[in-house]
C-alpha cells in the first residue's frame, strides 16, 4: 500500500504562485501512476494532472498552461502559477497502479472520490484570494 505526504499548501493572492509536495516512497514514485486532484466544498473532485509511470503527463483543461508537474525519485511536484480565486480547493496527492480510475476522472472533469483503487494522501489547502 502507498503512503503519500503532501505539503506547500497555503494562502496567496490571485495571480501568484505556490508548489506543492507529496512524499512517497521511491518504490511507489517508480511503479505507481500518480497525481493530484483537488476539491472544493460542495463540488466533485477535480483531476488537476497525473503523470503515468512513462511519463506522460495529461492535464486538466482548467490548469493546463498553468500547472507543471514533475517527480524525482521520492516526490511529486505541483508547481501551480497565474492561480486564481477559483484554484481555491483541498488538494491530495494520489496513486494508482494502472490508472484507469485516473484516466476516467481526468477526462471526466471530475468524479467521486475512489479509495478501492486509489491511495489518497491527507490533503493540503490551497486558499487563493482575489
């Protein structure tokens, strides 16, 4: 089972920048396909980017051009720019072994929650004010 600790959420203003971190191992980094999806109250969770174990990255049409994801052998980054008030949201860090469930969800937009299939780390919030 992965285990995934993300950081570097906070409060900026619109137009600002922030980078977050997940934590895992380089077992999990390596041999998961991993992403980031956040979710605001009230609303779905949303596929902001995953990055499958050859590299290829698929964005979300609400972030592409502004978010930049990447990996060493023990993180996963989310380097998030031009942020605005409706980046506003809880985002987790997540791992799937194929990802499908991850694909799904990215195409969808957004989509409930899947533990079955999918670890979650603990979440960071992200508040950006206008």
């Amino acid at each position: 089972q992965a285990q995934l600790m993300e950081s570097g959420g906070g409060s900026v203003q619109a137009g600002g920048s922030l980078r977050l971190s997940c934590a895992a191992s380089e077992r999990t980094i390596s041999t998961y396909q991993m992403g980031w999806f956040r979710q605001a109250p009230g609303k779905e969770r949303e596929g902001v980017v995953i990055v499958q174990s050859d590299g290829v990255t698929i964005y979300g049409d609400s972030v592409r051009g502004r978010f930049t994801i990447s990996k060493d052998k023990r993180t996963l980054y989310l380097e998030m720019g031009s942020l605005k008030p409706e980046d506003t949201a809880m985002y987790y860090c997540a791992a799937e072994l194929g990802g499908a469930w991850f694909r799904r969800c990215i195409s969808a937009g957004a989509c409930a929650p899947n533990s079955a299939t999918v670890t979650w780390g603990q979440g960071t919030q992200v508040t950006i004010s206008s």
